[in-house]
C-alpha cells in the first residue's frame, strides 16, 4: 500500500489527460524472451530496445570476457603470464611503466624472460596510442606545429620498424598498428599498400579485420560494402565500429553486386538487418539458405522473437502500444482511436506474423543451424505465441531433456506455466498445483507475474489475478526500473479513455465493478487454505481493509448506501481513527482526511449552518447520517422535510469533486473534466462533476418547503451548483430577496426559515 500511496499523490497533478507523465518505451515493452541467456554481447548494442540503436556498447556484455588481442598475447607466451595483467597493461599503463621494476606480472615476465622484441613493440604500441589519440587542442600555432612534426617523425621510424622486423608474429602487429596510425594521419595510400602486402592473403583472424576495418576508409568501389558487412559478422570488437560509420551510406544493391561468394551474401542481408524494426523474416529465410550456420542469423532470429514479443504482448498484457511504432505495419496508421478491441486486433495480425516465423523455423534443419539451443527455446517462444499450448508443453519438455543446463532453461519453465494457465477455459481457470513452484520461484519477475495474472483475469479468475498482481507492488522499486509493470485500463468495454496503472489497488479502484470486488474479497479467507495461497494472499489479506473501505466506497458511486454502510461498518472503528483525520494517520496521506463536516460546511462559504450534532467525520459516519436524513426528508411525517432534503443536498455537493468530502467517492481528484469522459470512466463520474445529486435534492427542498425565504434558498443553491453565477431563476421568482442572496453574507438568516 505504501506504493499505491506514492503513486496517489503523483496522479493528484497527472490523472488521465493531464500534462503528466505517461510511460512509453522500455517502461511497457514486454520482453520474456530475454537477449542475456544468449551469449551475443558483441551483437548487445543491437538487441531490440526503444532506447539503443546501435551504439550504446558495453564491454562488461562482451561473449568473451578478454579481447582478441588479450587472448593473442596469452597464448603467445604459453600462458605463462594471467590474462589479467594482460589486460592491466593495455588498460591502464603508459609507455613510462614499460621498465624493469614494473610490478605488472606482464612486462615482467617479458623483462625477465629478456623478450627484446616484444618490449620494443608494446613500447613502440603505446606511443601510438598517444598518436593516436592526440587532438588538435592547442590554441598555440607554433606547438601544433610542433606536435604534428613529432608525429611525423615518429610514423617514419615506424614505418622503417615495420620494415625491419622479421618476426611474422611482431610483423603483423606492427602492420596493423602502422595501418591504424596511417588513418588517424590520413595517410590513405599506406593503410591501402600495408593492407595488401601483409593481410590481402593472410589468414583472416582479429588482425585481419581490424586492418580491414581501416582500409575500407580508403576504398569507393562496391567492394567495400562486402568488406563491412564481413567485418561485422566475423569481428566481434570491430562489430559497433563498423555499423557506426558505415549503415548510413551502405548500398545493399552495390553489394551484392559485388560478391558471389553464399556466404557474404548472407552477411551483407545479416548488415541490413541488424537495426530493422519491422518483420525481417524474408531476410531470415534468405540468410538460412545462404550461410544455415550464420552466428548472426542466430541473433536476428533473437532478435525477431523480441519483436514480435513486443507486438504482441506489449498491447495484449498492458493496453500499451508497442514500444516502437512501426510504418506500414499491418496496423490502420490513420486509426487514432486506440481501444482494448484495436490493440487485441493488433495482437491477433502480429500473432499471424508469429506464425509465419514459426513455420520458418519448423522448416530449418536444426543438424544444419549453429546455436541449437536457442531455435529450439525460439520455436517454444513461438508456439505460445500462437497459442499451441499443448504443443509448446510438449516442446519444453523435450528442450530439458536436450539441454538441460541452458540458462533459458529456466525462462521456459514460466512459459510453462503460461500456457497450463491460459489453456483453460473462461469461468474454469485456475493456478494448477504443478505450476505453484514456478510461481514461487518467480514472485520478483514482475512482468512474468503480471502475465501470469492477465492470463488468469480474461478467463474470468479475478480473485488469483488481483492476488498476482498485489505481488507485483511488493517486488517493484521505487525509482525507475524496466522490470516494473505499468499498464491501462477502463471500466467500459470499449477502453476508449484508459488509465495508468502501476499497482493492483488503483487497478481496482478504477476498473472492477462493486460487485467482483466483492467476490474478490468474499474469497479472501477461503484461500488461506494452503501455503501457497497464504503467500499469494498475504498483501490481499494485509490490506483488507482497505479493500472493504473500497467497496464501501464503490457502492457510494453507485449510489447503493445501505451495501456501503454493510461494508464500512464491518471494519474496526480503529481504521476510521487512524485513516481519515488530520492528526493521526496510518496509511493514507493528509491529503484524504476530512477536515469539515458535508452536511453542515461548504468550501468557500462562510457558515450558516448550525452544526445540531457534533460527529467525527470518516466514511462510515457519513454514510450513516446520510441514509439517516434521507429517511427523515422522504417520510411524510417528518416536520421540516425541506431541512433534511437540504442537508442531504449539502452532503452530495461537498461529495462531488469540488467539496470538502469527495474522498468518500475518490482516492485521488482532479479538476480536468472532459464531456463523454463520464462514459468511459468511474461509473458516477458525470454526477461527480455535474453535481446532479445534489441540484436534485436542493430542488426537492425547495419543493418540500413552505417557507418562501428557505424556498429562495434552495433555489439559490441550485443555480449556484449549476454555476449559473446570476440566479436568474432567483431574480424572477423571488426577486426581493435576489439582492441578500447574490453574496455569502446573509445565508443564515434564510436558512433560519428551515428551522
């Protein structure tokens, strides 16, 4: 409940059509299928994500842990030194610690060892680095001049140590290293000359196409495309750096023009795909055919399986759009009227898709494929996706028995779990006892979880949904999380004007009825029948009360008092105390307490009723006097009908969402009032706003009275509730008392007529 009460006064200022904010992007993307049970750190810039395109890189996601070069040099000394200090010298030491008191285990083995040559590369290595990441920053002209002299210097004698060494090994790192420094100089003819001599022919590892990468620069015929798109699915360190510069300007046409060879024209379609936000399953099939056992073709089918996650559970589970909105799409783009009926029809098109990409995969022969695990747990993905739950369930099981220490492993036992759930029919579903271990296993994967509960709730199990999504308030953060679930809802079939969700308590407050509240907290105590469901229940049956003040408090909107008197008065008196006044509160914030009484007081209006009894003022008190005087004011044998009429009126103008009381109707209010808005929201949201209650009780006052001064009165009101500001009706009728009645000033004497 904590949560829900952060979140009430934030929506105070962002209820629905406010200025406020509304999630989008990774805060609704629905992702099950998650990208880190693979290993593709090098492809991670690439994964489908509304916020990254292809250039946020982190080295803590890398597939291998140590760079190409790291490994190179481990494995040129036998393994003698640790990688570690491999890595420490390229990370973190300058040219003046290459020396022989170095504590780096690196440079002194090779010290020690007297290995001459590598010393004079790795020193000769780390001036290029200098070179390499000099910038013109010197407003002095002459010591720019003086840089770019010593620079020039230094890349002859490199060049000339080039020439010199006759150590194939040290010849091709100071090849690429000349190659890498010529680019950073300009110096295009060497990249190109250097690149042909040494790699041209050379065995094609991390050299090869880190030298490749450069010389692309120096090339404007077709080629080069071959060349980048080679590089991208052969080089993992070069993979982000090649993107970057080359996808804007790349021409697929030129390309394939330019190469016969299946599989680099596997990589070029694979290039092309990388970034595609719409269905890449043509580009798939055509990848498969050229080169079945691409590693990047592995990816991309990762990555297509994320997509369509997106299209289809992102609106199915949370009323959301996808996170990325797609052109020409099979959507109706000119439809700007998102419902609940167009966001399932969106589903159920993208669903079809899913299916085209299942076939696909059914096609492939897996003996021919490079990461089995992976098209086997896609296939799985897939047939939930489409709804083949008894097929999907056959699959998981075959996939633990194939691989049974997969890390997706674990991520299909919860698709598992979502298809017993979801092949159930309306009216019968239930949590089946195999599947509670997984539940409990999960309780803090929220967006599993919510699933989990969305399923049970559209085959007509509320009470479990609810339970599930109470879990879900428990498990998220307070700051911004991606695992938090956020999503929409109407209490009107047509969901045309949906609100945001962040916890199951406001979920209820707007969309359920009464009435399945009620059977949501009629199965509270008969679902402490077992451990699990006292975990399931725990927040539920926590918060209780709570629930029963909201059904109270629903049955106020529906305007039904005695079922709301029934439920506030089933609740400890205590709860009235610490919740709604100004000096002790428990759960609620100052913001909900009642602070005048609405049958005696008005906002803004100097008081002119006396106060006949004194009462603490709650929901439960409230209610009471008001089925009271509404008895007194319908029962033709009480004397001053009109008094009570009044009053009553009174209480349902300080009800509405500019009195005093209206948090016996609401958790949170907001000023913002949209003509239609009443269709598609709280079931008494016109009489909340237009005050009708109220304008009809004050009329049958002024019916009821026989008193022309209380009869003024009434009317009065009634214009002021219409906010008709000059009464012309008061002016007509009772135009001697039109002037006394137009301020604030005289309203106790006329109400003194009632008595």
């Amino acid at each position: 409940m904590k949560k829900f009460l952060v979140f009430t006064i934030l929506l105070l200022s962002n209820t629905l059509f406010a200025c406020g904010y509304s999630p989008y992007g990774e805060d609704v993307r629905y992702c099950l299928f998650k990208p880190n049970h693979f290993n593709f750190g090098e492809y991670y810039s690439f994964n489908y994500h509304s916020n990254l395109w292809g250039f946020d890189y982190d080295d803590s996601n890398r597939t291998n842990k140590y760079e190409s070069n790291i490994l190179d040099w481990y494995n040129h000394l036998g393994g003698k030194v640790s990688l570690e200090s491999i890595v420490d010298f390229n990370l973190n030491l300058s040219v003046i610690d290459i020396h022989s008191k170095s504590k780096n285990e690196f440079i002194h083995y090779l010290i020690l060892n007297n290995k001459k040559s590598e010393i004079n590369y790795l020193i000769n290595s780390k001036k290029c680095e200098e070179l390499n990441s000099w910038q013109e920053s010197n407003p002095w002209e002459k010591e720019k001049l003086d840089i770019q002299e010593k620079n020039k210097s230094f890349y002859e004698d490199l060049i000339k140590i080039y020439n010199q060494e006759n150590n194939n090994y040290l010849k091709r790192k100071y090849a690429f290293q000349l190659i890498r420094t010529a680019y950073y100089l300009q110096d295009f003819k060497t990249i190109s000359s250097i690149f042909t001599k040494q790699f041209k022919n050379s065995k094609k590892d991390y050299l090869y196409y880190w030298s490749l990468f450069f010389n692309c620069f120096t090339k404007n015929d077709a080629s080069k495309w071959v060349d980048v798109a080679n590089i991208l699915a052969n080089c993992p360190e070069k993979t982000n750096a090649c993107y970057y510069y080359f996808h804007s300007n790349f021409n697929l046409k030129q390309a394939l023009n330019a190469t016969s060879n299946p599989i680099e024209i596997a990589n070029i379609y694979a290039f092309v795909s990388l970034q595609k936000v719409d269905k890449n399953l043509s580009n798939l099939e055509f990848i498969y055919r050229k080169n079945p056992n691409s590693r990047v073709l592995d990816f991309l089918l990762l990555r297509e399986i994320n997509k369509i996650e997106d299209w289809v559970y992102t609106p199915y589970y949370t009323n959301y759009l996808p996170s990325i909105e797609v052109s020409n799409h099979f959507w109706n783009e000119t439809d700007d009227k998102v419902t609940t009926q167009t966001l399932r029809a969106r589903s159920e098109k993208d669903r079809i898709y899913a299916s085209q990409v299942l076939n696909f995969i059914n096609f492939v022969d897996f003996a021919k494929i490079n990461n089995k695990p992976l098209w086997h747990s896609a296939q799985i993905q897939l047939l939930f996706i489409t709804k083949k739950y008894s097929e999907c369930i056959i699959e998981i099981d075959a996939f633990q028995n194939l691989f049974p220490n997969e890390k997706i492993g674990k991520e299909l036992q919860k698709i598992r779990a979502l298809c017993i759930v979801s092949n159930q029919e309306f009216g019968k579903a239930i949590i089946p006892n195999q599947i509670k271990t997984i539940i409990l296993q999960n309780l803090n994967d929220s967006r599993f979880i919510f699933a989990l509960g969305r399923e049970l709730e559209f085959r007509g199990n509320s009470s479990d949904a609810i339970a599930l999504f109470s879990i879900i308030d428990s498990s998220t953060s307070y700051g911004y999380d991606s695992s938090d679930v956020e999503w929409q809802g109407s209490r009107m079939k047509t969901f045309q004007n949906m609100d945001v969700f962040y916890n199951y308590f406001d979920y209820l407050d707007y969309v359920y009825s009464a009435n399945e509240l009620q059977l949501i907290i009629s199965n509270l105590n008969k679902k402490a029948d077992s451990d699990f469901n006292k975990i399931l229940y725990k927040k539920l049956r926590a918060d209780q009360n709570y629930l029963i003040d909201l059904l109270g408090t629903k049955y106020i909107r529906e305007n039904n008092l005695q079922n709301a008197l029934t439920a506030f008065k089933s609740i400890d008196y205590t709860y009235w105390a610490n919740n709604y006044n100004a000096w002790e509160r428990d759960k609620y914030s100052e913001y909900l307490s009642f602070d005048q009484n609405p049958f005696y007081t008005l906002k803004y209006t100097e008081e002119f009723i006396p106060h006949k009894e004194k009462f603490i003022v709650t929901k439960l008190s409230v209610t009471s006097h008001l089925i009271n005087f509404i008895e007194k004011a319908t029962n033709p044998k009480t004397k001053d009908r009109a008094y009570y009429y009044f009053l009553v009126a009174n209480c349902y103008l300080n009800m509405s969402d500019e009195g005093n009381s209206w948090m016996m109707r609401r958790y949170f209010s907001s000023s913002n009032y949209y003509e239609g808005y009443e269709n598609e929201s709280y079931i008494d949201e016109r009489e909340y706003r237009l005050k009708l209650k109220a304008i009809e009780y004050y009329k049958k006052a002024y019916t009821c009275s026989k008193k022309d001064k209380f009869k003024a009165l009434s009317l009065r009101m009634m214009e002021f509730v219409q906010k008709k500001s000059k009464y012309d009706k008061l002016a007509k009728e009772f135009p001697q008392y039109y002037d006394d009645l137009s301020s604030c000033n005289s309203l106790n004497e006329y109400f003194k007529s009632a008595e």
